[in-house]
C-alpha cells in the first residue's frame, strides 16, 4: 500500500502541470471500412507497444475488427466477434465461451492465457483470471468502436495472463453516438435485448456517454443421452438454460482526463448436470457479477513526451448454486440439498507510462503498475442445517511491475523493439520476461517481422487454494507460474489496389503448464507438470472494392503435442474462414456472410468431436426511415449438428450446440 501511494502521488503531480497541454485524445475514430487496402495496411494500433503506432511497424501479429463488421455481421457477443477472426475458435459448456488460441483450448479451461482490457482497463479478474467474452462480458457490443487483437506473449507489457495475447476492446466516444439511440432485438429462443445510449461532445468539451442493457433468453431445451432414465425426466433438460442480464457502462472525458464506470450482473441457468448436480432441477445456476470505476490521465507536458496515468477499483462477485441428492440415508427418498460456490474478489491499483522519442530513432515506453487484490475470498457451503461449511479461504495478496521498451530505427524502414518486465508477486516472488522483433518495411506496401517473446500466467486462486474439504480436490499454494516461449515470422503484402495478403508461421514451447493431476489419495490437485510445444502457419487475405464489397478469408493449420507426443484435447489442426460483405441497393443495404470451419478435436475421454462448418448470414440497412437502422440474421443457416469437447464438469464427452436460430433488430437515433 506504500508503494501504491507513491504511485498515486506521482501521478497528481505529473497530471498538474501536464493538464495545461493535453490534447483532446477522445476524437471519434476513423472508420475503417473507408480506407483503401493501401491506408488499411497503415492504421494506428495502440494495444501492442502501449502508444499508437502504424500496424506495420507494431512488434506483433495484429487483427483489427471495426464496429462496421461487428454490424454487418451480425456480430452478437465478444466471442461472435474473436471468432471471426484469423486462428481464433470458441467452445461452449452451455455456460461460460472458452476462447481458443492457436490451437490451445483444454476443455474446461477458463481463458486464463488471454488479457482481455476494455479501452486499457483489465477485465480478467482476481480469482479465477477469466477473460469473460460471452453473454457475461461487461460490455454491450453496440458500444465497441473496434477490437484489436495482439496476437503473441505481451508479458513484456501487460505481466500475466498476456500468454497468447491480448484483446484491447476501444468503445465508442460520445462524438461518435452524436445523440441519443435506442435499440431492441428479438431472436430464437424467446431471446430478448434492449438498450438505450446517450452519447455527445458539448461546447466546453466534456464528451460524455451513459448506456444501459437489459437481456433475457429462455433458453432452450436439450436431450442427453446420458441421462436417458424416468428418474432422470428421461435425458430432457426442459428450459433449464435461460440467460438473463443488465449492464451499464458510462464515460466522461474533459482535458486529458477521462472516467469510466462499467458493471453486469448476469444469471445463467444450468441444463448440462454438470460437477453431479441433479439434472434437470431448476436450482443450478450461476450469477457473475463485474464492475469497475476507472480514472485515466493522458497528456504531453513536452513535444516529445507523452504521460498517461490510471487509477481504478475493481469488483467481482460469483455464486454457483448446485442441487444434490444423498442416497446413503434412504435410497428411497434420497436426501436433496443444494451446495453453493461464493466467490467475493475484490482489487484496486494503478499503473504510470511515461513515452518519449530520442534522437529521432528511438521511442522508449516506460511504465510502473501496481495491484492489490484486498479482498480474495472462496467459500462453499451445503444449505443444510445448520450449514455445513466446506471451504473459507480469504487471502490478500498484490502484484507491482516496473517494464521498459525501446523502438530503435537502425535504419529507414528497418525498427528493432526490444522490451522486458519484472512481476513482483505477494505469492510466489519475481519473474522477468523479455520481447524483441525485426520489423522491415522495405516498400510502403511489403512488411517483414521476425518475433520473439517470452510470457507467463500467474497461478491463480482458485488452482491454489480451492478444495471441496478434500472430498475431491486438494489445494496446492506452492505452484508456480507457467512460461511461453514463441518465435514467429510474418510477412504481409499489398497486391494492387484491392487486396493485402499476410502468411506467418510460429513456434512455441509451454513449460511449467498447470494441470489437474490425481493426488497419493486419489484426490485432484493442481501441480506445475505439464509441457506443450506447437507449431503452425497461418494465412490471411483481406480484399477491399470500390461499391462497398469487402471481404477476408484465412486458414490456419497447427499442430499442438504434450509432452507425450500427443495430439492436445479441444485442438483443432485445421481452422479456416471466409467472411463477404455486398452492398444491396443505395449503399444503405448489404448483405453479410461468414462461414467458418474447425477441423475435427479430440476429448477428454479420447473420443472425437468432428470438424464442422457453419454459415451465417445477416442482411443490414441503414436509414431504413430516418434514423432507424435494420437487422436480421441467421446463425448456423444450414442447421449442421455439431458438438464442442467437454471438461471434467460434465457427464457429456461432447456437448451438443445450436442449430439454426433468428435474430431481428431495430436501433433507432435521434
């Protein structure tokens, strides 16, 4: 906490005499879908060295989706969005979307090796570090400017959880809404979502946005085999997967200085039976919650300097509600109670990057980051009575990081990046990690990078200290953080007016890899055991024409092994993607059209979930009427049945998604 109030007062005394000369940083963004193949390949990211710079000099392999593509096609999630994009592959429990990453997906996993940040604001949280990218996301996607995805380990930047990479979402500035809007959707499911956005720059220059979401789905109902008995409603898990959530976000800027408020609170009914519940009892649930108040400074006090400061408290809440039966006292009238998960995570922090150019060639980022997590409890319990206390872990613990990089033109067109952080953690002491890349720009439409990079993912909470009393888990406080080391090439070209091709190829070894192993008493424990290496190549082709017709397309094809020489679980080796936009009549209708498909993945119980493909199509008008913009779109048009590899949660070995479902939409602004 000493550390933390130097930090504070660093950043008061740095932000008042840089006040005077700070630009006006929230201009609304360009939109992308304007921009020739050529000024595409030329757009400033900010997510991969911490300052803006153009795509083609950043020291990563990076995606941008605009809010444009979001629209058109018909984008309804985080996870909708990643994707669509390039090596990127999403499973579902029927509860929370787990993200996919070159080819890295254990079933169960909780995007644990992804940094998710909302305008540079950490989601994952203090327990479980999940990177929540469904339904339980913080954000409305209608409030998403663009997303960019740093592909590669970031712990040089970003410390943990930067493992595979990074997904900064920038939201829409209060210029860019121009006004009030208000929006509903109806789709399959008895699904439902409204929201309502004010958004505007005013004279004095406060630009300001305040938006609030309400949503519910009834959910559908599903047959399992698995639990295929008269006991058991015959395997019908009748609607007992509803979704329900309210979400709000805000955002007020004046002279540099910027606050953000954001929240959910989202229940989600269980149908699956999953950890042995009672299938089809109307007691299983989960209810996340997630807030955050954010206050950023950013200013240049000097030409060649530029500060930028945060200050931020953070709040996550869950509690899992699991209906059990006891047959051991009377199998006849077995005993019903329901066991309850409360998860209470509380953190607030820090962090100060000062940028600044030297000698024309060089530009150095330097930074200071500070977390104290003062409330991280764990608690479960069964609602008997009196209850019968299973688990009461409270802890605090703090991580602080100091980093550094330097942007180095050897020569014109030729930059070499070299960065490195230190992580300080309450729990297990320091790791360092370094990053470097090559980037060439021979001509203004050719580029070369050579990567290299090392990260790493902090245990968390939850693999160390959660146990069921010991009936089936086993706490482990004594693990260690697991490390990545990648190598990557990338070469990215334009052709002509119209088209810019991208092939990479990487390497990367995981050491040190967290996994749940048995226990001397048959217990699950989480222990540093595990090994990883892979390898793959990726394809990317993005195609724009005059008319408003655009397009990409993509193929990834990996091969992920264990320290065995196995194929890894929920790892696809073929990944490949086509998405076309068409303008209909007036430049004002289109028609958009994605189709995905992942290649065939192995379960836990070594079966075979087989590749699939899938095709949706969302047609998309703008000033239908004055003001009112249309939508409507069908996901999975050709209703293919298709499943995703389960963890160790869940009876199914392969769980059964969605087929053919609706969505309509009307948004109207005035």
């Amino acid at each position: 906490m000493k550390t933390l109030s130097l930090l504070i007062g660093g950043l008061l005394l740095l932000a008042a005499p840089a006040a005077a000369h700070a630009a006006d940083v929230q201009a609304a963004s360009a939109d992308l879908t304007e921009m020739s193949i050529e000024q595409l390949a030329s757009v400033s990211v900010f997510s991969a060295s911490r300052f803006e710079q153009k795509a083609t000099e950043a020291p990563s392999s990076i995606s941008v989706v605009t809010s444009d593509e979001i629209r058109k096609y018909g984008h309804r999630t985080l996870s909708d969005i990643l994707k669509s994009v390039r090596g990127f592959y999403t499973s579902y429990d029927r509860n929370y979307a787990a993200l996919g990453v070159r080819g890295f997906s254990p079933p169960g996993d909780l995007n644990t090796r992804i940094l998710l940040m909302v305008d540079g604001h950490r989601i994952n949280d203090g327990i479980y570090e999940s990177a929540t990218v469904g339904t339980e996301f913080i954000l409305d996607v209608d409030l998403i400017e663009r997303v960019e995805i740093v592909r590669g380990p970031s712990s040089s930047l970003y410390g943990s959880n930067a493992f595979f990479g990074v997904v900064n979402v920038i939201t829409r500035q209060g210029a860019a809404v121009g006004g009030a809007e208000i929006s509903g959707e109806a789709g399959s499911f008895k699904s439902y979502k409204g929201r309502a956005t004010y958004g505007n720059r005013f004279a004095n220059g406060l630009t300001a946005v305040v938006s609030g979401t309400l949503f519910r789905s009834g959910g559908q109902s599903f047959y399992y085999p698995e639990y295929d008995s008269p006991d058991t409603n015959n395997g019908i898990a009748d609607r007992k997967d509803g979704d329900s959530s309210a979400s709000f976000f805000s955002s007020l800027a004046l002279g540099g200085f910027t606050f953000q408020a954001a929240g959910i609170s989202r229940e989600k009914r269980l149908p699956t039976g999953s950890y042995g519940t009672i299938f089809n009892d109307s007691a299983n649930r989960t209810v996340d919650e997630r807030y955050y108040a954010d206050l950023k400074y950013e200013g240049s006090p000097g030409a060649d300097v530029q500060l930028t400061g945060r200050l931020f408290l953070d709040w996550y809440a869950y509690r899992g509600d699991y209906a059990f039966q006891d047959n051991m006292v009377n199998p006849v009238a077995p005993f019903r109670y329901v066991n309850r998960d409360v998860t209470r995570n509380a953190w607030l922090g820090g962090e100060l990057v000062a940028v600044r150019k030297f000698f024309e060639s060089h530009k150095v980022a330097a930074g200071v980051e500070i977390r104290d997590y003062f409330r991280q409890d764990q608690k479960n319990f069964n609602d008997t009575a009196p209850d019968s206390l299973l688990l009461d872990e409270r802890h605090r613990t703090s991580v602080w990081a100091l980093y550094l990089q330097d942007d180095i033109e050897i020569a014109k067109g030729l930059i070499l990046n070299i960065g490195v952080r230190h992580d300080d953690y309450s729990t297990f002491g320091g790791t360092t990690h370094p990053r470097g890349a090559l980037i060439w720009n021979p001509r203004p439409e050719t580029t070369f990078k050579l990567l290299y990079g090392t990260a790493f993912r902090a245990p968390t909470q939850y693999e160390m200290f959660y146990t069921d009393n010991g009936a089936t888990q086993s706490r482990n406080p004594d693990l260690k953080p697991e490390k990545i080391t990648t190598w990557e090439a990338v070469a990215e070209r334009s052709l002509g007016e119209h088209f810019r091709v991208g092939v990479s190829g990487y390497y990367y070894k995981i050491t040190d890899l967290i996994s749940q192993q048995l226990d001397p008493n048959d217990k699950l424990i989480y222990r540093n055991v595990a090994s990883v290496q892979a390898r793959g190549a990726e394809l990317d082709v993005d195609g724009r024409f005059e008319g408003g017709f655009a397009g990409r397309a993509s193929c990834t094809l990996q091969n992920n092994k264990d320290e065995s020489g196995h194929l890894l679980t929920n790892s696809p080796r073929v990944i490949a993607k086509l998405n076309l936009t068409a303008p209909l009549w007036a430049d004002r209708y289109f028609a958009g059209l994605e189709t995905q498909y992942t290649g065939a993945r192995r379960s836990l119980k070594g079966d075979t979930a087989g590749g699939y493909a899938l095709a949706n199509l969302t047609l998309t008008g703008r000033d239908v009427v004055k003001g009112l913009d249309a939508s409507a779109g069908v996901y999975n048009l050709l209703d293919h049945r298709y499943g995703d590899p389960t963890g160790n949660k869940l009876s199914e070995d392969i769980l059964q998604q969605d087929g053919r479902s609706f969505r309509a939409k009307l948004t109207y602004a005035f």
